[in-house]
C-alpha cells in the first residue's frame, strides 16, 4: 500500500497470493480482507470490496483485522455510523493494537471531530514513542483545518523531521502553507517530492489550499489517471482538505471516476 514505485508489482502479487489461498481454502479471512482492499485500489470495485470484507468476517468473526479493514472500507464511502461499529469491535476483540487504536483516532478526522482528533493523538506517543512524528503530523492537518495555521506549520516541520513516509508529511505540509498564503514555500517544497502520483496529488492539496480550483480539479484528474498512492484519491469522498471544491460539479464527476456516488 505504501511501497508507492512498486505498488502495482505488489498488488498484483498480493491479489495472486490471496487467489491461489483461497482455492486451497475459503475460510482464511486475512485472504479475503487482502482482496478486498486489492480489488479496491486496482479497480474502484467497490461492492467485490465489500463482499469479500464481509465474507472475511462471517468465516471469522473474532479476526479483529477483518473488521478494522472493513470500518476502513466503509470510512472511504462515507458511512461512518457502520464503521464506527466495526472499529469498535476491532478494538473489543484486540484492544492492545496500536495500529487499530490509531485507525479508530483517524477516523474521527474525517469526521471533523477536530478536538477530540487531537486528544487521541497525543495518546499515540504514550502507547508507542516511536509514533512522535505520526502524532506531529495528525496534529498538524488538524490545526489546518481548525484555522491554525501557524500551529499546522509548525507541527508538519516537526513531523518532516523523522517522517518515515517523506512524501506524505512534506505534501501534508505543503498544503499547510498554501492555505496559509506562502505559495512559494509550498511550491518549493512540492517540488522536493519525487514520485510522479504523489506528487499530483500533492498539487491537487497545493492548488485547493490556495483556491486555485480549475489547477486543483486539473491534478486530481490527472492523480486519478496516474493511480495516486493509497489512501489519497480513496479517501476524496470524506477528505476535509478537499471540502472548498465540493460543491462544484466538477467534484461529482470525480467521484464517479472512482464509482462512488457524490
């Protein structure tokens, strides 16, 4: 999902992998939440996605994995009511995951649940120090989106420090700066991010943040085309950095781009 010069290579390894597993037997849920999610990012094929997520959990209803990977699946539709309850579960059945804890706190992201976010950030470097710069990070796109902005800068430098993801943080702060007004900053720091896909979808960021929406809209198309790295153009549906081109036309055209009703 990450490996973002070798995802296709991966991916079609992955799917191949979860496949042959399955023949040999049908009840291995990690193999049918792995084609889930492959079915999703390599073809928009959002109702096999589901199937396969929930057919994970029916042959296995104790797999905390499966229904963590299914809440994800439906954060991406915008149906958070349903994946609260599975996230939920996930945590009920393995409530010493760090991983799950975290994906339960992004949740609340895309929600818009800003102060609450925040809080359970902070927590993330008290279960895992290694966690810091992911904690700066989810900080810092908060504050962005709270108004903060020169709160949001200072956490995504911080963040860019010890990123272990150098693309995400640095198009994160990117966009940090372009709603901040210092286009030439965010410009300048697009252009230190190397891979292609990442790269568009960083200017889409850019663009929206400084209201340039006609270059914005041009860089998500393209990011589409390209097969901008997970989760970025999955997420278009519920992303709050996205929110001022919404109402435009355009943005439901998008949308149907990835089979996702507007």
């Amino acid at each position: 999902m990450y490996d973002s010069a070798h995802s296709k290579e991966l991916l079609a390894k992955s799917q191949a992998a979860s496949l042959q597993a399955l023949e040999l037997d049908d009840s291995l849920s990690a193999a049918h939440y792995t084609l889930a999610m492959n079915r999703l990012i390599t073809s928009w094929d959002w109702l096999g996605a589901e199937v396969e997520a929930r057919r994970a959990i029916e042959v296995n209803p104790s797999n905390a994995s499966a229904h963590w990977w299914y809440s994800d699946l439906l954060v991406f539709q915008g149906r958070m009511t349903e994946a609260k309850v599975e996230i939920q579960r996930a945590q009920e059945l393995n409530p010493f995951s760090v991983e799950i804890y975290m994906t339960a706190t992004v949740r609340l992201y895309y929600e818009r649940r800003y102060d609450e976010f925040i809080e359970r950030c902070q927590e993330w470097v008290q279960r895992d120090p290694s966690l810091e710069w992911n904690c700066h990070h989810g900080l810092g796109a908060a504050y962005v989106q709270m108004g903060k902005h020169e709160q949001a800068i200072a956490e995504l430098r911080e963040a860019l420090k010890s990123s272990t993801i150098y693309a995400h943080t640095a198009t994160e702060l990117a966009n940090a700066l372009a709603v901040a007004g210092h286009r030439k900053e965010a410009m300048k720091l697009l252009d230190t991010v190397e891979y292609v896909p990442w790269k568009t979808m960083g200017a889409a960021l850019v663009y929206a943040g400084l209201g340039e929406k006609d270059e914005a809209f041009r860089s998500l198309e393209k990011a589409i085309e390209l097969g901008a790295p997970w989760p970025f153009v999955i997420l278009l549906k519920v992303d709050p950095r996205f929110d001022s081109l919404r109402p435009d036309s355009r943005f439901a055209e998008l949308l149907r781009r990835i089979n996702l009703p507007p």
